[in-house]
C-alpha cells in the first residue's frame, strides 16, 4: 500500500520540470538566508546577533534573498537535474557558492554592513554542502519512494565496469526498472561502491536475489567474448531468474557489428496508413456463430483465429492439416477463448477428405467456413503442380461441397492478386479455385459463397520480410530477383480484418479486393528494412555501408508487376470505401466439371504436364514461362549500389 508521503513525493518526482525547477529556486534560497544568518550567528557567538544593527543586517538580509534567485537562475542552477549530479553539475554548483560569497562582499559595502572577511568564504562553503546534501537526499527520496510504490522492477547489474555505471545512471532516470547492486568478479572491486551501489562477488549472487527478491539480471559487458557472456549467461540463469544482454552506448552510436539491429515492423514498410476496416457488420455477422477456419495454424489462418475472437463467436473450429501448427495455435488461443467464453475445437484433417470434413461441419454445427488452406509459395508450387492442383482445385471444391451438404451459411474463398492472369502454377490454381467457388455460387440456394483476393501479405511465412530479416542478421546479402518487381503490400491484421469483412456483405458468387494504393518495388522494401534495422545499404563505388543487395534474376513463373483485377471497368461499391467488388468472367457449370475431370485424371497418373494444359487451356493470361531466360543461377545476380535505388 503506498503512504500519502510516498505518493506525494512520486507526484513531485512526475510534475512538469519547470515547477520541479522553482521549488529548487526556492529551496536554494531559503538555504542562503539559512546559512548567513547561521555564519553569522557563529561569528558573533550570539544566536541574537541581529538585535546589534537590526536595519543594517535586515537590509543585507533582504538584499541577499533578491539577488540569489537572480543569481542561480542566470547560472542555470534550478535546471540542474537531480538525477545528474555528475562532476560537471557539481562545479556550478561550487561556481555558484563562489559567486553568492562575492555578492555578499558587494552587498555588506554597498549597505555599510560590517561582514567579517571570513564569513563569505565559510558562507559559500556551507551553502555549497547544503545545496548538494539537499540535491542527493531528494534523489534518495525519489529512489525510496519508488521502490516502494512498486512499480519498477528491481534488478542487479552483472559487471561494474563503464558499461554497468552508464546502464546503472540510465536506468535511475526510468521507473521501470530500479538497480540495487552490482556483480562483478573483479576482486579489486569487492566491498566497493560503484555509482552508489554495492558490489558483490559472483558467489554471493544467490543470496543476495533471495534477499532483495529480484527476478531480473542485466548483463553489461559488451567488450566481453560471446562465449563468456553467454558462460555467465548460462550459470545467472540456473539460479532461476530473466537474464538480458545489453550493448554500451558506445557500441550503439558506433553501430559496431551485432550492435543497433532490431527487427522491423510490417507497417513500417507500407509507407502509407494502415486501411481501417473496423465495422459492426464484422461482430454482428460472426457472433453467435460457428465459425471454421481451414489452415488455422498459417498466417492467414492464425490471424483470422485471433480477429474471430473479437467477434464473440459460440465456437471457432480450427482446422489443419499439420498437427504441430494446430498445436501452437490452439496452445496461444485456448486461455483468451476460454475468458471470453468461447469454444474452440482443434480438428486434424485434410481439405481433401471430403468425409473428414463434413463431419467436422456437421458435428461442431459450423455456420462459416473462412478457407484459408492452400499452397501459396510460387517457387514450391512450380515445381510441384500435382500437390499444387490437388490442394488449391480439388481441395477448395471438396470443403464447398461439403458447405453444400452441411448447409454453411457462408463460405469465403482467401484468394490472392496472383490469380490475375497469372504466370505461375500456384496463381493460375488459385484463380481455377475461384471459379469453382464462382460456378457453385450460381447454383446455391442455402450457402453464400464468395471470395476475398488482396496482394502480398507482410510476415507470412512466405513473403520476404522473414526473408530479408533473416539475411540482414546474418550481414547480407539481401537478396532481390529483378529491380523492376513491384507488389501491392499489406499486413496481416489487414488481410484477416478484409476477410471477415468481406463475408459480412457477401451475397453470393462475390470477388472483393481491397483498394491497397499504389504497388511497392521490392527492392524499396530491401533497402527499407536495411535501414529501419539500424544498417547502412553497401555502395561498391564508395565501399561505405553494412548490407549488399544483390539482384538474382527473375524465378520460374514470377511477374515482374502484380494486378488485383481481371477487369478495372466492372467494379461496385461495397459498404467500405476500401473494399470493392469486381463483376469478372465466370465459367459454365460443363466447363468446371471438365476442368474438374482432368485435374483429377492428371492426378491419378501422376502428369504435371497434363496440369499445365489444363491452365494454359481454362485459365486467362496463362503461358508457361521460359525457364531458359529467367536468371536463378547463383553468382550470376549482380549488386547495387544505393544510388541506383529509387528514393
């Protein structure tokens, strides 16, 4: 419980700096009267000195209380922190003793006053030992205070050296965290105090947590090798508390290597507001539903488990083919499901086993189905077109069928800007699953079907920001296939809030995509992250700079620009501003069925040539890129120099 004293000294320590400032002006003064009269009371061995020459030394008296606020705040004395009493803070401090022991010399001979000679000298000096005693005492109050509001967490500092003093004084300036000793194995320095602190012997580190009940350990040791670092590392945490490496300021400002990177947000590389998708039409449309997503434990899928949340379904049904992704997802939805008193069903299964999936369906009484499940990297899906077709074709129309069957209220398809007239195998299934969706829908008296298709997706698993940061930690190079490639960008709150907005106002046969602004070079984006993580891009002309950006040629099946829509003339309003709806092409319930066919039968004999007729046959703008020309080799990419990166 904090005492009214406790809290009345937190809330001088929070008030603004100027009021802060005048309490010292006034306090400072106070103590220059104090401290002449108390000189002069020793001078004259009489306490009722005054009694003697009462308008003389009233006058120096008075003279003395206009002239020190003037003094000490032309010397800038008040803006003395007193967190930072270090030695150049001291010496104004004396400076202005000093100058306070001349005014008094001018003012007793401008008053006539009779100011023995060595009364100034013993004024400054004691006025000097006031002010700092007071200065140090009201940090030790500060300190005490907020130890016991408890508010900070309390933590020893391993290594007294510069680093741990720098770390200590930086940290006495935070209320989050509070140092109470050092650790050092130095034997010189046993016994001491360092930065006000006591240091302590490694041995004694046990006890020593036990008794101040601490739970967090600072390493401060940059010059240390890593193997003894992470040796220290190791022993401090056995004795079962949180251990942090911190680099000295030093090596931060000289971004010395391993110093000053940090890993970069996915809405810093936008350049551009974050779309806001918050509507009602979200919760009424998901509340007291049951709602299943299919690949639960992807990007995608994960997200739009945790938006669901906010939507205060009755239950979420988690759907996933890999049992280790559905584990994690479940494990970090579980207690936020259960305080909110909603279910949550974890289910094994593939989207290609009809019967598994119907039974889900109807067993957890699903009224939405959110299909999330697909195959997505385009270097994966190029080289693997069966898997590719069976999961992306097969496996969406297996689970609408099974939405038939079970009476879904609503499907929504998770589509991708790669469908538009597509040059990969993994776009150009994706786009086939559109237009089954799109033909079941014209023939669905029950379900509403629709679809959501929107562009790259910012820390997915595969888009390139994993990528890049995981090439940036370990120094470079990063890695771009063309300096022309540009992709629409959005991050994954955004992707998963469009989806579940997007089903809100579907009525059947839908394709929505998001206004998402103007696309992104790549390479823009390397160069970005470069720099948000605390680099400099390398320029080969000048050899200055950390990370090189090399260019690597175009893969297999990959677009120099992304589009969004089939046609730009046939778009609608939707509710949202952001969100659209494109009126495209749809093929006949004869055509789907053939496509259906020879996907099946190019399956059942293995042929991915077979597959890639199918495509370049059914699917708009599909042509089979010339393996030949594109450049993958490696060391045949060529790096760029900073100047020759767009701006």
């Amino acid at each position: 419980m904090i005492t009214k004293p406790i809290r009345f000294l937190l809330e001088l320590a929070d008030a603004p700096r100027r009021v802060k400032g005048q309490i010292v002006l006034a306090l400072d003064t106070a103590l220059v009267l104090i401290g002449l009269y108390t000189v002069l009371a020793l001078r004259f061995e009489d306490p009722a000195f005054l009694n003697r020459a009462p308008q003389g030394y009233t006058a120096l008296f008075a003279a003395m209380a206009v002239a020190t606020p003037a003094s000490l705040i032309l010397l800038q004395i008040p803006r003395i922190k007193l967190g930072t009493l270090e030695g150049r803070a001291i010496l104004r401090i004396v400076f202005a003793a000093g100058i306070l022991g001349l005014i008094l010399i001018a003012a007793g001979a401008l008053l006539q006053v009779l100011v023995p000679r060595s009364v100034p000298f013993a004024f400054a000096a004691l006025f000097f030992a006031s002010a700092l005693m007071m200065r140090v005492a009201g940090v030790q109050l500060v300190t005490h205070a907020a130890d016991h509001d408890g508010a900070a967490d309390r933590v020893a500092i391993y290594g007294a050296g510069a680093a741990g003093i720098q770390l200590a004084s930086s940290l006495r300036q935070s209320r989050e965290l509070r140092p109470v000793f050092f650790v050092d194995d130095d034997p010189k320095l046993r016994g001491v105090m360092v930065a006000g602190l006591p240091v302590f012997a490694p041995n004694l580190l046990r006890e020593k947590l036990d008794r101040h009940q601490l739970a967090h350990v600072l390493l401060a040791m940059p010059s240390a090798p890593p193997h003894r670092v992470k040796a220290i590392a190791d022993a401090v945490g056995s004795l079962g508390v949180e251990v942090r490496s911190l680099p000295s300021y030093v090596d931060i400002i000289a971004r010395n290597e391993g110093i000053g990177l940090r890993t970069v947000e996915p809405g810093e590389l936008l350049g551009r507001g974050v779309v806001n998708l918050d509507a009602p039409d979200i919760a009424s449309t998901y509340a007291g539903r049951g709602v299943m997503v299919t690949g639960a434990g992807g990007s995608i899928g994960s997200e739009l488990c945790r938006q669901l949340l906010e939507c205060r379904p009755v239950r979420i049904v988690l759907f996933e083919q890999s049992e280790y992704a559905l584990y994690a997802i479940h494990h970090e939805l579980a207690p936020l499901a259960e305080a909110s008193g909603i279910g949550l069903v974890a289910r094994l299964g593939s989207v290609n086993d009809h019967a598994r999936v119907e039974s889900v369906l109807l067993q957890e009484r699903v009224d939405t189905i959110l299909h999330a499940a697909a195959y997505k990297h385009v270097p994966m899906v190029e080289d693997n077109e069966i898997e590719g077709a069976r999961t992306n074709v097969l496996g969406t129309r297996t689970v609408a069928l099974a939405a038939l069957a079970a009476n879904v209220e609503r499907f929504v398809l998770i589509s991708t800007d790669k469908a538009v007239r597509p040059t990969n195998v993994m776009g150009a299934t994706k786009r086939l699953a559109e237009l089954v969706i799109q033909d079941l829908a014209t023939r669905s008296a029950e379900t509403k079907f629709s679809m959501v298709r929107f562009g790259n997706v910012l820390g997915s698993s595969g888009s390139v920001l994993p990528l890049f940061q995981r090439q940036i930690q370990a120094g470079g190079p990063v890695t771009v296939t063309d300096p022309e490639v540009t992709r629409f960008f959005m991050t994954i709150p955004e992707a998963a809030r469009l989806v579940l907005l997007a089903g809100s106002y579907a009525r059947g046969g839908d394709v929505f995509v998001l206004d998402m602004g103007q696309p992104v070079k790549i390479i823009d984006v390397a160069r970005r992250m470069i720099e948000l993580s605390g680099r400099r891009v390398y320029d080969p002309a000048t050899g200055s700079g950390d990370i090189r950006i090399e260019i690597t040629g175009l893969r297999p099946g990959e677009k120099r620009y992304e589009e969004l829509l089939i046609d730009h003339d046939n778009l609608r309003d939707t509710p949202h501003p952001k969100i659209l709806r494109a009126e495209e092409h749809m093929l006949s319930e004869i055509e789907i069925k053939a496509i259906i066919r020879e996907i099946e039968a190019a399956i059942e004999h293995q042929n991915p040539d077979r597959v890639r007729k199918v495509i370049e046959a059914r699917v708009d703008g599909y042509r089979r890129p010339d393996h030949a020309a594109v450049q993958i080799a490696a060391g045949r990419g060529c790096e760029l120099p900073p100047a020759a990166l767009p701006a």
